[in-house]
C-alpha cells in the first residue's frame, strides 16, 4: 500500500484510476510544466496506461521515439507516478462501497499517525483522506454488502484507538 504525504492525505492510489481521465491543467505544477503534447499523451494513458507506446505516439500526433522521450520523462519528474490495474469491485466480491466519515479525539501528530497507520493495515479501506471541514478523515470503504461493512465497522474502524465517532454514507449510483 502506498501511502504518502501522511499529513495530507493517505491513499492506496496515487491518483483514483477509477475516475475517468481528468482534464490536465496547463499549470499542472510549480515543479513540471507541461505542454498541449504532455497533457494528450497523459489523458491517453490515464484511460490505457498498458497501450502500446506505437499506438499512443500515433493517438498524440508523434513519432515512437519523442513520444517514448516524453514518457520517459514525465515518468522521471514524477508527473506519471506509477501503473496500475483497476479492478471491478463487484467481480471481486466487493460490490459495495461506504463513504465513512471519521472524527478523531484530536489532531495531534500522535492520533493521526496511529489513525493512519492502523487504516494503512485495513484492505477494505481502498482510500484515506485527511481532510479540512467537519470530519478528520473521509475513508472509501469496500465490502461485499451492508452486513459486512456493518461488522468491519463494528471490528476494525471503531476499535483504532483515537477514533472519536464514525458516520457512513451509501453511494445510490456511480456516475
């Protein structure tokens, strides 16, 4: 599990690859600047991280070896972290998905790192947000069905040690 950037968020992905490819601001860094040709080759590949390198020169408008140079380096910058498989939840047997909210007793560095931590270690918990507002951390859980979140609740969430009071949301439909 990748988490990163603890005091900001934590999150088994880098950025939802279940979230279709986003449109990439031209100011998408202080630290990388990106041009029209950097943002076509990363919306191709946020759609198809595995194409082939000759299909995605073609689909940008380059020719294998600039294209394969400006992977390259959008990989090395950091801008393309890493690649992943997106699953389907409900052909894993976890068709269902929880937004919890979770308030803490405090917001210590103490409290959050063992919070953290102790999510870090719970496979149902697929993202980890520390977030700004009402609650302390927004949490996207994945179960097979109430019951079972209701009894990973009742197990795991609420018994890591700091954890003040949780409130779960049932999404009606993914859009």
């Amino acid at each position: 599990m990748v988490f990163s950037s603890l005091a900001a968020s934590c999150c088994r992905y880098a950025e939802n690859p279940l979230i279709p490819a986003v449109q990439i601001p031209a100011a998408a860094s202080s630290m990388t600047r990106l041009d029209e040709t950097d943002r076509r080759i990363l919306r191709a590949l946020q759609k198809d991280g595995r194409m082939q390198k000759i299909e995605l020169a073609a689909q940008v408008g380059l020719s294998p070896s600039p294209c394969l140079r400006r992977v390259k380096a959008l990989e090395e910058a950091g801008v393309i972290q890493r690649y992943v498989a997106v699953l389907d939840p409900a052909e894993i047997g976890m068709g269902m998905t929880v937004f919890a909210r979770v308030w803490l007793t405090g917001q210590d560095v103490e409290t959050v790192n063992h919070f953290t931590n102790a999510v870090s270690a719970l496979p149902q918990i697929v993202e980890c947000h520390l977030m700004a507002g009402d609650c302390d951390f927004l949490l996207r859980v994945v179960a097979r069905d109430l019951d079972d979140y209701r009894q990973f609740q009742i197990d795991h969430l609420t018994r890591i040690k700091g954890v003040q009071n949780v409130k779960s949301d049932i999404p009606m439909q993914k859009i």
